[in-house]
C-alpha cells in the first residue's frame, strides 16, 4: 500500500481492476494525437496541412497601440489646424493632451512588446525607408518631439507668461503635430499592409486610409467627450464615419479567398462590428444631430462619439485577429 | 566573396535528421517546443526559432517505386527544409534594426547581439522561416553557419548528410548541378522529379534549392513566394492619399464652420 506514489491517487489500488482499466484507457486516449485518421499531404492541402507562414508573435500591446497612435495622430492634426485657423485654445489645448498622451503610451506599449525590451533603442541606429515600421519610428519620434516641444511652450507660457520661447515651441510643436500626426494616424495600415499575411497584403492599399478614418474617428470622438461640441468636429467625424462605411462595404463586397477571415468566423464578425460602430452608426447619429437642436443634438452627437471610439478599438482588435486566421489557413 | 548555396536532394534524404541534430550541436540551438502531434515521424512541424534544419516526412497513399515495391506500403519523401536566404528577402528589408544583414557568403544573416525582438521580420518571410523565441525574446534563423564559413568549414548539416542529400557550394555550381540531376533521374523514370528554384518570382531566386518528386506544394513550398516589399507601392500611395484626406478634411471642417460652437 505504501509503495503507491502520492502523485497518482487516482491509481489506488482499493480501486477495483475494472475502474482501474477505464482509467487507464482514458489517460490512453488523452494521448491520440488531435488529428486521427491517415494525415493528409496534397497540393491543396499542403504539408499535412500545416500552415505555410507564421502568424504574427505580436501581442495585446499592439492592437492598442493602433488605437491610441491612431486617436493620438488624429488630435495632433486637429491640435495643428484648430491652431493654425485660430479656433478655441481650450481644444488646441486637450488636443494637445490627447497627442501628448498617445506620444507617451506608444512607445511605451511597443516597447513593452519587444521581446527585449531593453534594446529599443537599436531601432534608431538605422532608417530604412523599406521597412515601414522603421520609417513608423521615426515618425513616432518626430510626433513626440512636435507634442513635447508644444507641451512645453504651453506650460512656459502659463508659468512666465508670453515670451517668444513659449510662442516657438508651442507654434512649432503644433506645426510638428500636424506634420507627423498626419502618417502616424496612417503609416500602421502599411505596416500590417507589407506583410506576408495574405488577409493584410491584400488590402495594402486600402489599410491606410482606413486606418487613418478610424484614428479621426478615434480623436475626434474623444475631444467631443472630453466636452467640445463644435460643428467642426461633427464634420470631421461625419466625414470619418462616411470614409469607414466605404471601408466596411468594400470589404464586404471583396470576393478572394484571401479575405475570408475579414469575413466568416469570430474575426469576421469583430470586423464587422468595429465597422458598423465606425460606419453607418456615428453617421447616421450625426447626420440626426444637425436635423435636430439643443440637448437631444448634443445627445445624438456624444453616441456617435461613444460609438465611434469603440469602434476604432474594435477594428483594431479585429485587424491583428483576421491576421492570425489568415496566416493559419494559409497554403501553399 | 562568394555565393554560397545548400542545395537539398530529397531523392536522398533518409530521414535521419542527423542535420538537426549536427545544427542545434554546433549554433548551440535550444531544445525545440515538441510534442506529440502524430504526423509521421515529423514532430517538430515548421522551422523556427529552434528549428533551423527542419526534416519533413511527406507520407502518401501506397504508391508503386515510392516507398517500396509492396503495393500496400505508404509512400515516403523525406526533405530537409532550411532557410532560403532569398536574393530579395522579406526579413532582410523588414528589419527596423539593422539586425539582418547580408553577409560576405551572400547569405542572410541575424544578429543575436542587435536584434531587439520586434518580431516584424516573423510576418515578412515567405517561406514562415523565423519566429520570435518565447523564452530568449529574441528571433532567430538559419545562420547559414557563418562562424564556419569565415574558416573556410561547411555548415554543420552538409557536414554531417550520409548521403550528400544536402549539398554545399557556389550558386551557380549548384543551380547546374541540381539540372543534372533532375535530368539523370527522369532519364531513369522518375519522372515527376523536379528542381525547386523560384527565380521567377518576387524573391528571384533562394540560395537554397531543392529537388524533390511531386508538387512542391506537397512540402509545404510556395509555388509563388512574395516578399511583401512589393506591396511598398500601393500602401504608401494610400499612406500619403489619407494624409492629404485628413489635412483637406481638417482644414474643411474647422474653416468651413468658422469656429462655431454647438
């Protein structure tokens, strides 16, 4: 009785043989391989069909990242051109902290991705045009000195009062905002776009454009939550909603095999839900807000705002998984 | 400066894995993420970060010749698979550190001490050669043995091939070599030899080629590999036409309402 190991008390010998025997032919049969039956090797099915390319090792942080580079790019623009055409310095200001937030959380999230971490810094020892995630540092990098060098002026000003430092900075690091803010928003769509993954290569030259109708939806939506309700920004976001309707039909109307995780599957329905929260939704509430006044506009314009953040969220998210489909069901 | 090749004869190959096992003994390679996955006797899978060599066990229905003459017996390939070192590789141009370099040997090759692990090459390889390592962060590939190179040594696994199924040398040398032999072996009537060198496509051609039977896809190889710098074009130009959209759509928008207020 003693001799019987403590780790396997199921293995009792007060178990009669026949429980015994049941036991062991479940612990037999946990060892099948998954896939019974004669594995297959075709040309359509490729090497037992095992996927061809690897699927992306990214994690969490970098569909978050696409979210927040993409609101932060989109409020470095808005931060740039409310400036330049002189609207309210209350919204160049939450802009600017929009931007500000994202040109801190962003590096941080794709540093936190690295798989060393501590090495970050090789990607600025080089800048290959060819590469559009070195060209995406660099373009980080310029939009985080544009909204330092803003942040700074603007805190001097309030510190010391006008001086012609304070008014350079903030001018030039808004003029910066907007410059970089403008490919921030987009350059992730090349980034997925240039890739082997079938699903992202396809749409190569659509990603960007949708990736940047989605950071305005993003930015916009936040500035109007933070409180700004300026026909500006109801324009601004009507034009983004209109934009990623166009995306969302056009992905739906696709007809390739490469799509089908755009498509079909969980993936293809969080496509669709980010699409439709970007889309059809925040327009048609905007579109009801400039037919209707006062309170109830104000409330169809903060639920297309709600929508439209969650929805560029969403389509991220959505993005990274149609990858990882694509890449596993890809065959030679 | 020369242009060193593998070149890999499956109607050689064995199965004895003796080029994994010499790869992971000589680059000091880390035991693979195994388990039981019950495809032949394959249960490595892919190439990775800790799988440089990669024996592929292509089993088929009974087949006369192939396998042996029994007609019940399954039909066997075997193919060691291996980075290709592309002329025009994905992982080189994706590489936002300079990690990935061409060497002197014309190979492809990753700096441990540089790359940061951003895991960007990972989706830039045709041929799903390098993945990021969970443990060390890091990616890693075929080195083409280029510590060995430099003295003048073959790569471990052509080394150590019992029956010159992996052949190394010049590029040119090889690529004649393996018409050679393609044509030797149809003339005996194997005739759905063939030689796998995708110079026509995207890459323009590997520094590692193959000759096998069947259909190249039967191992898991491309018929069209594409390096997706050919996509630069398109996603910039919708890059640059969405940057145009914002600043026009911005601009609109914050003139166009003259600052009102709601």
């Amino acid at each position: 009785m003693s001799d019987v190991p403590a780790l396997r008390p199921e293995f009792s010998p007060e178990l009669d043989k026949e429980q015994r025997l049941i036991l062991i032919e479940r612990e037999a049969k946990a060892m099948l391989p998954a896939a019974t039956g004669l594995p297959e090797i075709s040309a359509a099915t490729g090497y037992y069909g095992l996927p061809v390319i690897k699927e992306p090792s990214w994690s969490w942080e970098i569909p978050l990242y696409f979210f927040i580079g993409g609101a932060a790019g989109a409020a470095g623009v808005i931060e740039g051109v409310a400036r330049l055409t002189g609207d309210s310095p209350k919204l160049v200001r939450d802009a600017r902290r929009i931007a500000m937030a994202g040109s801190v959380l962003s590096p941080a999230l794709l540093i936190s991705d690295l798989g060393r971490p501590a090495r970050f810094l090789a990607m600025l020892r080089v800048f290959k045009p060819q590469s559009p995630m070195s060209v995406g540092v660099w373009i980080l990098m310029g939009f985080g000195a544009g909204t330092s060098a803003a942040t700074l002026g603007s805190w001097l000003r309030e510190r010391s009062g006008e001086s012609a430092l304070a008014r350079f900075l903030e001018t030039a690091g808004d003029v910066g905002a907007l410059l970089f803010g403008m490919p921030l928003a987009s350059y992730t769509g090349a980034l997925i776009g240039v890739t082997v993954i079938p699903a992202w290569n396809r749409n190569a030259g659509m990603l960007p454009l949708h990736f940047a109708a989605s950071g305005v939806n993003s930015g916009a939506g936040l500035l109007e939550l933070a409180g700004h309700q300026s026909r500006a920004l109801n324009w601004l976001g009507m034009g983004a909603a209109a934009v990623e309707t166009g995306m969302g039909a056009s992905i739906e109307l696709e007809k390739h095999p490469a799509v089908d995780p755009l498509k079909h599957g969980p993936s293809g329905w969080l496509i669709r839900v980010g699409g439709v929260l970007s889309g059809p939704i925040p327009l048609a509430l905007r579109a009801m807000s400039l037919f209707t006044s006062g309170k109830r506009a104000a409330k169809f314009r903060k639920y297309a705002a709600v929508s439209s953040v969650v929805g560029s969220a969403v389509t991220r998210v959505a993005w990274i998984q149609a990858g990882h489909v694509s890449a596993r069901e890809a065959r030679p | 400066m020369r242009t060193s090749a593998f070149l890999t004869d499956s109607t050689l190959c064995i199965g004895c894995k003796a080029c994994e096992v010499a790869c992971k003994e000589w680059n000091d390679v880390p035991a693979d993420f195994v388990e039981w996955k019950g495809l032949s006797y394959d249960n490595t899978q892919a190439l990775g970060a800790r799988t440089w060599r990669h024996v592929k066990f292509v089993e088929g229905l009974p087949e006369i010749g192939k396998g042996g003459n029994d007609p019940s017996a399954f039909s066997w390939s075997f193919s060691s698979d291996v980075c290709k070192h592309c002329e025009v590789a994905g992982c080189l141009e994706a590489c936002p550190t300079g990690a990935l370099v061409r060497t002197e040997f014309d190979s492809v090759y990753l700096q441990p001490d540089v790359c940061n692990g951003c895991a960007y090459c990972v989706v830039s390889c045709p041929f799903g050669v390098l993945s990021r390592d969970s443990d060390d962060g890091r990616a890693f590939k075929c080195t083409f043995c280029y510590d060995r190179q430099k003295a003048d040594l073959m790569p471990a696994c052509a080394k150590v091939c019992p029956t010159e199924s992996i052949q190394f040398g010049e590029l040119d040398d090889l690529r004649q070599r393996a018409q050679e032999r393609m044509t030797e072996l149809q003339d005996r009537g194997v005739t759905d030899a063939r030689v796998y060198d995708p110079v026509d496509t995207s890459v323009q051609g590997t520094h590692a080629i193959f000759i096998f039977r069947g259909d190249e896809r039967m191992y898991n190889l491309p018929r069209d590999p594409e390096v997706p710098t050919q996509y630069l074009k398109r996603a910039w130009t919708s890059a640059a036409i969405a940057a145009g959209a914002m600043l026009a759509g911005t601009l609109l928008a914050f003139l166009g309402s003259g600052g009102k207020k709601l």
